[in-house]
C-alpha cells in the first residue's frame, strides 16, 4: 500500500519539521521467513519452546512435539528437578491439525540464576533459561507486531545482542490467520529467544483467528500456544489469558497487560478485573508501573488513527489515577513516543505512551504521519526496530528505540524517564479504611454509604453491582461518599464486598 513519491513526500516534509537530516525512502514489505520443522524422525523431537513468568519464582514452559509424549520438565544441575504438566491440541477448519502442545510449571526457582533443562524425557535437545533478578536494576525488551518476515529476523538478531531479563510483546505475534502452519513456524523461529528469556504476551488483532460459522471462537490458537499467568494466583485470577498482570524485580515494577480484543467497557470483567489488580497493586506500592496493550490510545499515524477511542475512554482515568508510567503498544507499524499525557493533552502525571509496532509484520510499514506533527508526540518514525527499557533505581529508567537499519546518521531515540512514584505532585491516591454511613436491608440487597479514609489497609471483592457518587451533607469536596447497592444473596453484609467501594473511590476522586 505504500507509494513511494508521497511517503518521500512526507519524510522530507517530516524531516524538514523535525531538523533531521536526510530522507530515507522506507524499504517495502519484506519476504515471508518460513521456519520449516527439524524434518526429524523422533517424533518426539522437543520444537517451539518458549518460556513464561508464573508468579515471583516459577516458570511456565511450553513446546510441542509431533507425537503425544510425556510432559515433563527435568531442570537444574544434572537435570536433577522434575515437572509434569500436561499437553493439548487443536484443530483449525479442516486443514489443520496442531502438534501436541506441552504445558509445564516449574519452580521454586532462585532469582538471577541459569537453569539448564529438558523436555520429555528427551535428551536430544538441551535448553537453558535465566530467570529475572529479583531487584531493580531490571531490563525490559519491548517488540510488537514481529510477524515472521526477513525483517521481523533482523530484529530479533538485534534483540539477540540485547541483554534484557524479560521480553514484552504487545500483541501480532505470527500473522497465522487461516495458515495455522504459521504459527509452528513461529515457535520455531522464536525459540532461541523465546527459550531462553520470558516471554510476556498480549494478544493483538490477528490473534483473533475467528470465521464467522465455521472457526466462531476466538483466540483458540493463542490461548492454547501463549498461555499467560492469568490464574497464576486463584485468588486474584482475571479468569481470561487476554488480560493479566505480574511484577518483577522483587515487587518494584507492576506490570499490567491489557486485551484490545476482550471487553472494557464498565462492567466487563476486564474493566472489573483492572479495578481489583489496580487496588491490589497499591497496597504493594510497586516503585515503576507499565502497561501493555496492543492498540495505541494515542497515535499520529493515519494508520488506525482513533480506533480505539472507546477502550481509552474506559480505562485510562483508572491507569491515570494509578500512575502508570509507561504504556507500550503496537498495531500501527511504526514507532512514536509521546510525552505524559491524558486525555489528550499534556500531563505531568500521565504516562509515557510509546507505540513499539515495528517488529517485522508482513504488511510493511505505515508512513503517513498526519501533519502538522501535534506537539504531544515528541519521535516518530516508520522504520523497523525494538525497544529497551532499562529501569536503573527506584527513580530512573532508560528507553531506548533501536532501529534494525541505521538509516540515518543519528542515534534512534532515547529518553529517561522518572517515576511517578517518586513525583510528590502525583502522588497515587489512597484511601481504604471505611466506616459504614448508613445502610438498609431491601430484599437480598444492602443499600450502603461508605467514606474511605486514608490508610494502608486494601481488599477487594467483585460483587457490585452499581456505584453512585455522590456528596456528603455539609461539605464541598466533590466526592465524599459512594453509595453502592450490593447484592449479598440475602446473607451479611461481607467486609470484602465494602472493601471494593473504597478502591473504586480511589479511581473516581479527582486531585
Ligand atoms: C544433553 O545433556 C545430556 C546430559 O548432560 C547429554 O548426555 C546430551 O549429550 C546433551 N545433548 C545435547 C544435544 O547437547
Ligand atoms: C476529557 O476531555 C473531554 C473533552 O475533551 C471532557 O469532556 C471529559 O470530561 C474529559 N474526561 C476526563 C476524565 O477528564
Ligand atoms: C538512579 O539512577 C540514575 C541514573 O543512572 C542516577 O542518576 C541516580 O543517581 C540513581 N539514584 C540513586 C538513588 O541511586
């Protein structure tokens, strides 16, 4: 779709606004890489491996082999730890049947530690894995959009060079669609990465692989191959692999991975479940907070330019009053950075959002920027390449975009950043112990006022059911009290069910 004489047009143009120093003509879409199987005879062969985080000290692991085999996970010095889990297939139309897809959690794992492994019983294949440090300094490689293309093989030789503890994709992972063979040959070119580091995920749009009628459910291949710790505590299980959180480095980065593609408006689980995580989170206090998700709610690409209005407008007051740092997205095949914002506009409390969709997809890149530059998006490029987020100390992180091709003769960009954490002017708001106002027994449902105060106490419960605000007699703040009616199921009133009306209170207060 790119047409050379406009987007030169436009990068000169660009170039010109941006005092950079030479037009650089975009290369097209780049040749499919097609992985092909080790055209073994052990059917058993371990293939597709990659590696996951569970929890503050397990691993997911997962491959696949031909025939079913055993799903175990022999680790550690001499091999000498063992895990069984389990396998799984799919098919897909008529065509295509999946190979079987081992899933195995190992652990107690020690932090910063090199675990050798090996999977089924089979020594015909040897792997090794670092887990994270479990203390800042922590390093972060973020690529969206990889694709499999000779493009998406030159990033990864980039992030290849790159020492990082934990890889953030924000979805478009094989571009498989109807061709499931894709995504096999997806794991395979991934696996020297993808076996060795974690790999966190998010799904994108082509993770859908939905066909009216014939495939009607959505995300089949996904859920099944990039299994996420969604449930990695029962507790405080999302319930979905389309949305999740975890932290690292000891607790001091939360990091919350969203679904584009799940539901967010008010009262979906996804919207109900970042409320929790969120309240959740602030009674841990992480130093660094990032979001991940695949569509950009701020983008000044034409390429879906606005698409997703309708999740920013759901859930960014909820990650803005959190303070998150930093979001990372990808969709647009491009890479831009804009400066803290919020709702559209500057703000020294809003976080950084970068667009990171340049891994390698087969569409090409999308280059026509929309003119004049707004001034909230201070880089953007069409060129391939990955990022780095490299959090130093409670205060500092480093972000660094890496071009694959050095098209121009100047460093591609980098920025620090500081928390928001350590911002006295925007401090997260916190507001937890509660008194009960008033309430009144109404058949099954409790009508009740709560204040919430401000300490360190914060559960949470997920049975609201509506949540007005409103103003407490004799005062002239905006918001004193919530008034929720929740259903109890005719029982008593539950402290966990009061405790979520004073979380979301911290969502709904305005500095
Ligand atoms: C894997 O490790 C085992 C045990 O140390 C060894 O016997 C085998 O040769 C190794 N295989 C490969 C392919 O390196
Ligand atoms: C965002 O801005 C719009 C107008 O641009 C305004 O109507 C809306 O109330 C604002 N939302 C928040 C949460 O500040
Ligand atoms: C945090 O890291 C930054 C960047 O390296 C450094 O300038 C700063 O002194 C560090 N802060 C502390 C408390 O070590």
């Amino acid at each position: 779709m790119a047409s050379p004489p406009s987007s030169l047009l436009v990068a000169i143009v660009a170039c010109s606004l941006l005092a950079c120093a030479v037009a650089y003509i975009r290369p097209p879409p780049s040749r499919p890489l097609y992985v092909p199987h080790a055209n073994s005879i052990d059917y058993l062969l371990p293939e597709q491996v990659h590696i996951s985080l569970v929890g503050a000290d397990r691993m997911r692991i997962k491959w696949t082999t031909e025939d079913d085999g055993p799903s175990v996970v022999e680790y550690g010095s001499q091999y000498s730890l063992k895990a069984t889990g389990s396998s799984d297939d799919y098919s897909y139309l008529l065509f295509y049947r999946s190979p079987h897809i081992h899933d195995v959690v190992i652990g107690p794992l020690s932090p910063s530690t090199v675990y050798d492994y090996r999977l089924g019983m089979n020594s015909a294949r040897n792997f090794s894995f670092k887990t994270p440090p479990n203390s800042l300094p922590f390093k972060f490689a973020v690529v969206g959009d990889l694709g499999q293309t000779v493009s998406s093989g030159s990033t990864l030789d980039h992030l290849a060079a790159a020492d990082y503890d934990v890889l953030l994709l924000p979805g478009d992972l094989s571009y498989a669609g109807v061709e499931q063979p894709l995504w096999d040959s997806f794991g395979r070119l991934v696996e020297p990465l993808a076996s060795s580091r974690p790999w966190m995920v998010t799904q994108g749009e082509y993770e859908t692989e939905r066909i009216p009628l014939i495939h009607p459910k959505k995300f089949v291949a996904y859920n099944m191959r990039w299994r996420m710790p969604y449930d990695a505590d029962p507790a405080t299980s999302s319930g979905s692999n389309l949305f999740y959180s975890f932290d690292v480095a000891g607790g001091a980065i939360h990091v919350i991975m969203l679904g584009s593609y799940a539901d967010y408006d008010t009262g979906s689980p996804q919207q109900s479940w970042l409320a929790a995580d969120l309240a959740r989170m602030e009674q841990q206090r992480p130093q660094w907070v990032v979001a991940v998700m695949h569509a950009p709610w701020y983008n000044t690409n034409d390429a879906h330019h606005l698409e997703f209005e309708e999740m920013r407008v759901a859930l960014e007051a909820m990650l803005y009053e959190a303070r998150v740092d930093v979001v990372f997205s990808g969709h647009v095949h491009a890479y831009e950075r804009f400066e803290r914002v919020f709702n559209g506009s500057s703000d020294l409390c809003g976080p950084v959002h970068i667009t990171i969709g340049d891994g390698g997809n087969v569409e090409g890149l999308v280059t026509d920027f929309l003119l004049p530059h707004p001034a909230i998006s201070l880089f953007r490029e069409a060129s391939f390449g990955h990022g780095r987020f490299e959090v130093a100390n409670a205060t500092h992180a480093l972000w660094t975009w890496h071009r694959n091709d050095d098209d121009v003769a100047v460093a591609a960009d980098q920025v620090w950043i500081t928390s928001l954490a350590s911002d006295l002017n925007c401090q997260r708001k916190r507001f937890s112990k509660l008194t009960i106002f008033s309430h009144k027994e109404d058949l099954g449902s409790i009508d009740i006022v709560v204040t919430c105060e401000k300490e360190d106490i914060f559960q949470f419960g997920l049975i609201l059911l509506e949540i007005v605000t409103g103003k407490l007699p004799g005062s002239n703040t905006q918001l004193d009290y919530l008034r929720a009616k929740v259903n109890t199921g005719g029982g008593p009133l539950e402290e966990d069910t009061v405790m979520i009306l004073c979380t979301m209170a911290a969502f709904e207060a305005k500095a």
